[in-house]
C-alpha cells in the first residue's frame, strides 16, 4: 500500500538528501545537548524550536523522515476534530478543553508560518464534523456547544450540497489542508540548514536516563544530556504508556474525478461524527507534475479499529472503495494506505518529562489521529520546557494542561482497553493451539498462525515468498495476527507491527521478530 503522498514524492538529485551526516557510526566522544528520536512532526517541530534556541541537536529515526503517521495522514490542520472537543468536556471542565483548544491553535499557527516561510503549499478551508444521519445530530449539537465554550466561531449548518449523506454539522472556518509528507520533509531540510543532525536508519533500542542519556542503536551509543521520545507510541516500558493509551488503524484511499464531474467534489474538510467514519477532503493532485494548475483528487477515508483486533483488513479498504464509487461515480482509486495512531485514556495527550527518566527524558503520545496541530503544540510545550523558560511565562495553555488530573471516567477507559487486551491475549493463544504445526503453504498475500509446542509461528506467502516467524511480539509478548491488505503481522495488544519477515515496523516493539526459515 502506497499513499498518495509517498508516491508523488520523486527526489531531486540536484537536491542534497535532509540527512546532513550519516556515517553508520557515531563518534563515541561526541555529546549533543538533546537527543529527539522520531522525525516525524513532533519529533522535527521540536528539534528545529530547539536548534533555532541555540541548542546542539541530534534525531535519530528507525527508518526515514515521514516514515508513518506524520507522512500517511490525511493532510488535515485542524481544530475541529470530529467529536473530539465534546468528548473532552465529558470528563474534564471546560478551562482543560478551551486549554487543549488553544494549544491546538498554537500548533496550527506554527504549521501555518512555517508552510508560508518555506514554500509548503497549504489551502485555508472550512472544517465540517458532520452527521451522516438524524442520528448522529445530538452528537453535532454537542460538539457546536463545546467548541463555542472553548473560544471557537464554531457555527452550526443544517444543509449543504454535497453528494454523500449529510443530516448537518458543526463548521469551523480557517483551518489547513495541506501534504503531509511534504511538510515533514520540508521540516526535516530546515532542521539540517540550521545546524542539526539527522540520522536515519537509527533504531533506538533503549534509553539510559545516566548522565549523559545514553542512546542504545545497532550502530553506536548516541550521548545527549536530555532526549526527546517523538515516536508515536513511546519505545520504553517505563511511563507504562501503551497500558494508558488505545490503538486504532484506519484507512485511506484517493481518486481521480471525471472532468465531467469535478463540481460534485465537496469543498471543505470533512469527517462524519457518527460510525463508520468517513473523512472527505479534496487536494491538489500532487502526481500531476502541474503544481499551479493540478486537478482535484479526492480522498476518502476511515473506517477504524483497533490494530489486530479485525478478521479482515482488506474488507474494510473496499468498503471505503465502494462507498466512493455509490457516492462520486466514476471515480479511479489511484492509492490506497493506512495510517495508526493511540488515544490516551483522558483524552488528552501525553506530552511532558516521562515518569523514571531522572527528569532527563520528555515525550509525547495520545493524539487521537490529529497529529498535526497536537504535534507541533507537544513541540512548543517541550521545547520552552527544554529551554527553560520559567512557568509563569509559559503559555496559559501549557500550564493548564500540564495540572489536569484524570477523571474516573478516564480510568475507566483505561480499564477497558486492558481488560480486552488481556481477553486478546488469551484468545489469541487459543487460536494458535487450534492449528497445529505443519501448516499448508498459504496463498499468495495469506497468512495463517500455527502452534508448534504451544509457541504462534506464522506463515505467510507474500511476492511468492514463503517463511515463517514466531508470531509473538518482541514487546510484550503478545500473539501476532495477519493484516490481509498490508501483508503484514501485527499485535492486539498494543498494535507493534511486523513485516511478513519479521522486521519491525512501528510500535511499542524495538525487536524485530525471530525468523524461523524462508522457502520457496
């Protein structure tokens, strides 16, 4: 699965690559100021905030810039996010929601300067969270309601003319569309012209909260006197943060429009209240090598779950696709991807200095799949803390967010989501002890888990390539299930993922999985 983004993304060879030095092996002498591990948009926000302090900086990245959620997201800057502000006041006052609104607001005005400063297209448009039907109506009223109480010129549409089910919304004007991965990249060059150091194909296995912090990779110790965990899901057991956050994949699709009906595609920034998701949304093509002059490409997406938790993900893709083609005929899928994020269990991200890290060790998770704006305001708050500006002159926001306590209510979410991470752990071995080893060689794009003396191995066939691994996560030991659409393993638990040949791909996980044999 490759996403529109990615795709479009043709480099340069006159351009230098935003890697500034990556040598395989770091100098075991050399010592930065701050260690941020991740480039993605709270990684890179926060380095490029630091360097431009007076900071020496270093990021390190498993993979390459834009890699996952930061580069496969929707391209949607915005703070209005479907049901997300009345779902915080539920459990919270509203002087913690109009604070997560504000820091919203913040992380959005850094994205909008830094786009307009760099030549990062953007477009300003009007968010709509609306109801796909009467039902879904109490839901926009509260979240209008919520949004008003926060200090948002949040209004109220009963009508619009679009050609998908729309029963009304709630509509925020001046919020962002733009290219993600674009942005990111965009963010990764400015961070090495201003002095930085980024490393990709860096995994950071674990982190030493000494004096220095001490950076663990296959290639080397990296040496800092604080680091910055930006990776998503944090990579270190302590915090505990993948007990105190939900996982969920969703989906993404685009298409090209007929010409003959490019007046049926919706102008805004769209993403239903009600289930199951749909986030509409058009963007320039960024294919079409026209940049001044591109025609529309329209984007479908949704239809969510928790990582590991669905008999088939492939369903859920063509549910998307079918829904387009009832809704806009004559629409050509171009591409189609995936995306994961995790949800704190008070519902408002994690962002701060992690509990065991000698004060050393800052990190940032828990965006609900609107990483954007709440990337770049964790970068604000952790990089003024970094710097050491006092707390008083902190932005209201930061210090409001910074003494919420959680709810009951939040304890309860997070109860539920490890009750049924302990119900899919049992169940998961459950279904391995069902199949017995051998297994038949699946068909291509299959996969299936067996039991060999009460171990998951999984096998799987994928580019006519047949190996097998030990379907038990590297993190916690969870029992891997097959993502039919991604060819890929990935855990129930706290959703790591693996390659069909085990090598790790995000996650809770730093491990790749211990592969048994590769035939034919």
């Amino acid at each position: 699965m490759t996403s529109l983004w990615t795709a479009a993304a043709i480099p340069d060879e006159s351009e230098p690559t935003p890697t500034s030095r990556y040598e395989g092996v770091v100098d075991p002498g050399e010592r930065f100021d701050v260690a941020v591990v991740g480039a993605g948009i709270t990684g890179l926000a926060t380095a490029i905030m630091l360097v431009q302090g007076g900071m020496r900086v270093v990021v390190l990245e498993a993979e390459r810039v834009a890699a996952l959620a930061s580069g496969l997201n929707t391209g949607k800057a915005s703070v209005l996010q479907g049901a997300m502000l009345q779902r915080i006041r539920s459990t919270h006052s509203a002087r913690v929601v109009r604070g997560y609104a504000d820091a919203n607001l913040d992380g959005q005005r850094w994205i909008a300067e830094f786009c307009e400063h760099h030549g990062v297209p953007v477009s300003v448009e009007t968010a709509y969270s609306y109801a796909r039907s009467d039902s879904g109506l109490r839901t926009v009223d509260r979240e209008v309601e919520a949004a008003i109480e926060a200090g948002l010129p949040a209004e109220r549409v009963d009508a619009l003319d679009v050609p998908f089910p729309f029963s009304g919304a709630v509509a925020l004007p001046g919020q962002l569309g733009l290219d993600p991965y674009r942005l990111v990249v965009a963010m990764a060059r400015t961070f090495v012209a201003e002095g930085g150091v980024l490393l990709e194909g860096m995994r950071v296995q674990h982190v030493h909260a000494d004096r220095p912090v001490e950076l663990q990779t296959p290639r080397g110790v990296v040496r800092a006197d604080v680091a910055v965990v930006a990776t998503g899901a944090p990579t270190l057991l302590r915090g505990l943060y993948w007990a105190k956050t939900s996982h969920n994949r969703s989906y993404l699709t685009s298409y090209r429009i007929p010409e003959e009906l490019a007046d049926v595609l919706p102008s805004g920034l769209f993403i239903s209240v009600d289930s199951p998701t749909r986030s509409v949304r058009t963007t320039p093509d960024p294919e079409s090598g026209v940049p001044d002059a591109a025609p529309p490409v329209l984007l479908v997406g949704g239809n969510g779950h928790p990582v590991g938790r669905i008999p088939s993900n492939e369903e859920r893709v063509l549910d998307l696709v079918d829904w387009t083609g009832r809704f806009f005929p004559g629409a050509e899928l171009t591409h189609r991807w995936a995306a994961q994020d995790y949800t704190s269990a008070n519902l408002v991200p994690f962002v701060g200095r992690m509990p065991r890290g000698r004060g050393r060790i800052w990190t940032a998770t828990g965006y609900a799949k609107w990483g954007l704006t709440n990337g770049a305001a964790a970068a604000i708050r952790i990089s003024e803390e970094i710097l050491g500006v006092p707390w008083m002159q902190r932005r209201s926001w930061i210090r409001v967010l910074g003494t919420r306590v959680s709810a009951p209510a939040d304890l309860g979410r997070g109860a539920a989501e490890n009750a049924q991470i302990a119900a899919e752990l049992t169940a998961g071995y459950a279904r391995a002890q069902r199949h017995p080893a051998p297994a038949r060689k699946p068909a291509e794009g299959e996969g299936v888990v067996v039991s060999r003396g009460g171990v998951p191995y999984g096998v799987s066939t994928v580019d006519g390539v047949t190996c097998a691994v030990r379907a038990v996560c590297t993190h916690l030991g969870g029992p891997l299930t097959w993502n039919d659409a991604e060819h890929t393993w990935d855990c129930p638990l706290h959703a790591s993922r693996f390659t069909a040949t085990g090598t790790r791909i995000e996650g809770p996980a730093v491990r790749d999985l211990h592969r048994e044999r590769r035939g034919d």
